[in-house]
C-alpha cells in the first residue's frame, strides 16, 4: 500500500528549494540562469548530475481533478529562472551551459560586463527561507516591480521571521518584508513592530 504525502510536503528539497541553507557552512555564492525555453526541470536535472546545486522556487497551487477536487501541487513560481550554486569556475559553468542544448544564460554582474552576478550565500539562504511553499502570506514580484517598491531596509527582531533582512514596504494597507536577487523578488507579510530599521 502507498502512503499519500500530505499536500505541503516538499519532496525534493533540492529543486524545491526547501533546502537547509541556514546551516550550510558553505558560503560559495550562487548565480541566477535565465532559460529561453520551456525545459527549466530537464536543464535543472542536467546540472544537478554534473554536481551543482539548484534552487527553483516553488508555490503550491490548487488543481481540480476529474471528481471536482482540488488537490495541491508544488509549481515554479517561474519557468524561465533557476538558480546554481558556484562550485567551480566561471569558464566550467560557461562550457557546461554551452554544451547544453537549450538557451540559457547567466545575469551579469552589469550591462556589458562578461562576469557573472554572484549572489552571497547569506542573501541567497535567507531568499530560499522567504520561498518555503509551506508559507501563504507572500507575493512575488519580477525584478522591476521589486525595484519600484519604495522601502527600508530592516532587519525582522521578533517573531517566525527573526532575523530575516530585507526592505520593509507597504502593499494595500499591509506591510511586507521584501527580498530581492537577480530576476525575482518576494514579499513575506510581517508586522511593522517587529523590525528594525539597519
């Protein structure tokens, strides 16, 4: 007999981004990837058996079966996003991406500039953290929209939240911690009272 998972349990913690980041003392950065196609889980496997670790945020979304019921599953947020963490060097990454037969390419550090973004390991734990599918009051943003979003940066003090850092910004009357990284941002609902301005 099968066992049933129940709806908000994460099976993969590596794509899902249920990951345990917070205690990974490894402080290698990660880069965001940008896919021109509609293959993100075949390129993300196909990195992750070349030994990189990726990151796909993911958010459960009710479906209707046959029999009118809506059952939960896990779906990216976008399918044109995946993150990697470094663990060689940059021409290692550009040769495996090559060899790949989809498009794909690495946001850049700047406009013209041929080095990849390196998004820190603690701005990417925390992100990851902000992502958990299991959390409901959050919104998530593309990059422009998040850079519109006038805020201060804070740091969470009290609360399921404590420690998190972000730009605390108000959305219809309620406010958020927002978190950006290259080509996506996400706003976690929080209680003003609970930050701190950095």
């Amino acid at each position: 007999m099968t066992q049933t998972q129940p709806p908000n349990t994460v099976n993969d913690k590596t794509i899902t981004g249920a990951t345990e980041a917070n205690n990974d003392p490894d402080n290698s950065p990660w880069y965001a990837l940008r896919i021109f196609c509609s293959h993100q889980k075949e390129i993300a496997e196909t990195l992750q058996a070349h030994g990189y670790e990726i990151f796909i945020p993911m958010e459960l979304v009710g479906v209707e079966d046959s029999n009118r019921h809506i059952k939960q599953h896990l779906r990216p947020v976008v399918r044109n996003l995946l993150f990697i963490k470094k663990k060689d060097k940059e021409a290692t990454l550009r040769q495996l991406i090559q060899d790949i037969r989809y498009p794909i390419s690495v946001i850049k550090k700047e406009v013209g500039s041929n080095l990849f973004y390196e998004i820190p390991a603690h701005q990417m734990s925390e992100f990851q953290a902000m992502c958990n599918p299991d959390i409901l009051e959050k919104q998530y943003l593309s990059e422009e929209q998040a850079r519109l979003k006038i805020g201060t940066e804070v740091i969470v003090a009290y609360g399921p939240l404590k420690g998190l850092r972000g730009r605390l910004v108000r959305s219809n009357k309620r406010y958020f911690l927002l978190k950006e990284v290259p080509g996506l941002g996400v706003m976690l609902k929080v209680t003003r009272w609970c930050c701190k301005a950095i």
